[in-house]
C-alpha cells in the first residue's frame, strides 16, 4: 500500500530544483528534448513533401537508433573523461546549428538524414553527461525525486514537441519550425554554459591511459559483468521494450476497430498513465516502500496488455493501457540502487550504456512486434508484447527484489 500521508521530511520537486547544478542540466535537457521532437516532426514533413516518399518520412524517426547504438559502444568513456559544462554546451550547439542548416532547405533529403544520424552518433554522450551531473548533484531520496521530475517534463516536452510541431509546421512551415527548434537548442546552450559550474570530470587526466574505444568496452565489461548492475540495466530495457512493442501496434490495432481519431487516443493513455505513475511513485512513496512496489508495477506493465486479445470495448482498453503507463513508473524504483552501485568513476559511462540500450530496444521492438502482427494480428502481437512484461517479472522479480535491498549476496554485487 502506498503510504498517502504527507511526510514532512518528504523531498518536494521545488527542492530539487533549487539545486542551480539539477537546475541547469533538467531545464536545458527539456528544452532539448521538444526540440529534438520538433525537429523530427518538421523534418519529416518536409521530405515527405519533397519527396512525396512514406518510406524516407518514416526513416526520419527511426534514423537515430544505429548510430546511437554504435555511439554508445564506442564513446561511453568520453562521459567520466570530460567536463560537462563544455561537452553538453557544445552538444546543445552542435544541434543547434544543424537545424539552422536543416532550415535552409539547401541539403538534399539523403544528407539530412546523414547529418541527423550523425549528431544521432553522440547523442549518448551527452545523455551519460547528464545523467552523472544529476547522479552527483542530488544525494538519496531527492536523486528519486530528480529522476522523477526528469521523467514528467521528458514526457511532456515529447507531447509539446509532437502537438507544438504540426501547429509549428502549419503556422511557420517546415523551415519555420525548423527555426524554432534551433532556437530551442540555443537557449539549452546558453543555460548550461552560464548556468552550470564547471564541474570535474570523473576521471582526471593522466598518462597512458588506454584510448577511447579500448576504455569503453573495458567498462562497458566491469559494468555488465556485475550482477547486480546487470540486472537492474536488464530492468530498465527489457518491460520497457515491450510496452514501446505495444505503443507501435495500437494505432493500426485501434484504427481497424474503430478510427484514427480514436486511436490517437487509445495511444495517448499510455503516456498519461505513466505520469501518474511517475508522481505516485517519485512523490508519494516512500523509499522502503518501492523494494516492495517494483514487481506489481512490472506486473501493472504486462498483464493489461494481455487482455487486448480480447475484443474489449474502447473504455476498458483505454483503461488497460493507462494502468500499463502506470507500471512503467517501475523504473524510479530502479534508478536510485543503479545510482549507488555503479562505481563513482563510470558513473557518466553506465548513463550512457543504459540509455544506448534503452533506446536500442525502443527502436527494435516495434519492428519485432510488428513484424509478429502481420503473421498473427495486432490484437495478439500486443498480448504477446503483455506475456513478455510478465515473464520477465515473473523471472526476474525476485532477483531485482533483493538487489533493490542491497540484500543481494556478495555474487551479485561483485564480478
């Protein structure tokens, strides 16, 4: 039961944010990302006109995963060598000036998806960045509190970006819109520039030590080859592949049954559910209590997935997929016991790692799934994406449990 009584000694999101470093790095990174969303929105309407193409408009969403993937493995380590402050700034400025670019209209089709899978290549590091700042910054409970206030505005700056990007577009047009983006970036620039200390790195300069590749595999190996870091990474990527699975069949599951419009809204329950989620379980539990959470809310992922095999009228489903939103609050009970365990040194590289693979397995699994849909039905390839959330809470629930209570044997926690 989650304990409803306000605590007074309960860590506010106001806390956090008066924290100028959790600051800086939280308003920059949402400001970023509506527009990285504005941006592929934008860009995507303006291939499709150009080319009048549905295959490259589509490749414009899914263009980044690859490269994001290969920048993780081959650049982690650059996020415990480096300051933040510079890195992040002229990441922010990097991007910027591509939507500028973008904005022109002078690139071709085939180079802006070039140039946006290439910034797509270190779009980890600055992720590992941004998470060690906030892993350093904010000390136990208010770590969760942060995370979770992460999560809200990341939600929300993704609708903004999505809603704000077909008004942009219908107002400004494609270039208009564009403009905007890189206005977006700028400001994120500026705000960490000016805003953000020029925290150490994590690992200060020395001699001959091994180069960028060589180190992030080397860590990339510690980190996996821990079992209880193992676990709560494969905790983080695993449900969350299968609800993104899910995501991807309901607008053609939906828009057969009844209409676009309506699917649209089925889609949207499931983001909804997990900002509640988000504020129930980063505000309103306390830390003892989310050890306890982790498995029903993994299993909160999974089984109301499972009853899209069955014709159910809309309502019922639209509250099925808010209680799986709800689930994914799952993670904030995850994030604080990653935080303590990752050594202090490949904090930035295990950020990265974690968000390489998350956003790996958000791109894939819509494939795999809705590969599965053409063969058996979109109604059961999203019951399958459900059994998959509950096997693997089923499996490894007990497990993540312990690890979550530092109960874990001297095994798991050590290579």
């Amino acid at each position: 039961m989650i304990t409803t009584k306000p605590r007074t000694s309960a860590v506010r999101y106001r806390d956090v944010v008066a924290e100028p470093r959790f600051r800086a790095v939280f308003g920059a990174r949402s400001l970023a990302t509506a527009a990285d969303t504005l941006r592929t929105v934008a860009l995507s309407i303006a291939i499709f006109a150009a080319t009048d193409s549905m295959l490259l408009s589509a490749v414009t969403y899914g263009v980044s995963f690859v490269p994001q993937l290969l920048g993780g493995s081959l650049l982690g380590s650059v996020t415990d060598r480096a300051r933040p402050r510079r890195l992040i700034a002229v990441g922010y400025g990097v991007e910027c000036l591509l939507a500028l670019l973008l904005a022109t209209g002078w690139t071709p089709p085939w180079l802006s998806l070039v140039l946006v899978a290439a910034i797509a290549f270190a779009t980890p590091v600055f992720i590992g960045l941004t998470g060690r700042v906030i892993a350093d910054v904010l000390p136990a409970e208010s770590y969760v509190v942060g995370r979770s206030l992460s999560l809200l505005t990341s939600s929300l700056a993704q609708l903004l970006g999505v809603v704000g990007g077909g008004g942009a577009v219908a107002l400004l047009g494609a270039e208009g819109a564009l403009l905007v983006a890189a206005g977006l970036h700028a400001t994120a620039c500026l705000w960490v520039r000016f805003g953000l200390p020029d925290l150490p790195a994590a690992q200060p300069s020395r001699p001959q030590r091994p180069g960028t590749v060589r180190a992030t595999w080397s860590a990339n190996r510690l980190l996996l080859g821990n079992r209880g870091i193992r676990t709560l990474i494969l905790a983080q990527w695993l449900p969350t592949a299968a609800a993104t699975g899910a995501e991807g069949l309901v607008i053609p599951y939906a828009a057969t049954r009844w209409s676009a419009g309506t699917a649209s809204l089925l889609l949207a329950c499931i983001p909804m559910g997990m900002l509640v989620g988000t504020v129930l379980v980063g505000r309103i539990a306390s830390p003892s209590q989310r050890p306890r959470l982790v498995v029903p809310l993994l299993l909160l992922v999974g089984l109301p997935l499972v009853t899209f095999w069955l014709p159910l009228p809309f309502p019922v489903l639209a509250v099925m997929a808010t209680l799986t939103g709800i689930g994914l609050a799952y993670s904030l009970c995850v994030q604080a016991r990653f935080r303590d365990l990752v050594p202090v040194p490949n904090r930035g590289q295990a950020f990265s790692l974690l968000a390489t693979g998350l956003m790996t397995a958000q791109g894939i699994s819509p494939a795999i799934f809705g590969l599965l849909g053409d063969h058996i039905g979109a109604n059961v390839a999203i019951a399958v994406t459900g059994l998959v959330a509950t096997a693997y809470a089923a499996w490894q629930g007990p497990r993540l449990v312990r690890v979550l209570r530092g109960a874990a044997s001297e095994e798991e926690r050590k290579a």
